[in-house]
C-alpha cells in the first residue's frame, strides 16, 4: 500500500503481506456488505443479478468514466487525510469507525 496514512487508517504497516492478506479481505468483506445492503433495499435475491445492476448504475452515473476500484481507492483516501475533518467535537471520527 502505497498510502502511509491509509495504512494507519486500517492498523496496518505498508508492507505487501498486510495488503495481500489483510488489506484486501477488508476491502471485500466491505463490498461484501455493500451488495448485501442493496440486495436488500431493492429487494433482489440474485447475488449476480445485483453486482449487474450495480454495476449499470456505476457506470450510468460516472458514464463509464471511472472503475468502482477508483471509488473506493478514493473513500480511503478521503478517510485517511480527512479523518480530523470527520471528528465531532468529542474528537471522535464520525465515519469510518
């Protein structure tokens, strides 16, 4: 990984076994969540048919301009430089935690 401070963000060091076999099973056990969230709400039943509409709803608001992956690249980097942003005032990060 890259990022030092995406790196902090999860607990991790930036060393390639971290994000092979730490790093990456986080991000897909978040995408995991995440299409079992709109399963859901859309009341689907089919695991493939909601990563085909998720993926046409991506690709129809970005107009096929930007990959998923880039998304969520860019929430952890949002996350990591933006964390005291987040903070209430008890200093706690609001998102992310």
């Amino acid at each position: 990984m890259g990022d030092v401070k995406i790196c902090k963000d999860y607990k991790l060091s930036p060393k390639g076994y971290n994000y092979a076999y730490l790093f990456m099973p986080k991000m897909k056990e978040m995408i995991d969540g995440m299409i079992d969230d709109y399963m859901k709400r859309r009341g689907i039943i089919d695991r493939t048919e909601a990563i085909g509409r998720i993926y046409e709803e991506f690709t129809r608001i970005t107009r096929g301009k930007r990959f998923l992956a880039k998304h969520i690249d860019d929430y952890n980097m949002y996350v990591a430089h933006d964390r005291r942003r987040l903070a209430g005032a008890s200093g706690k990060a609001e998102v992310g935690e």
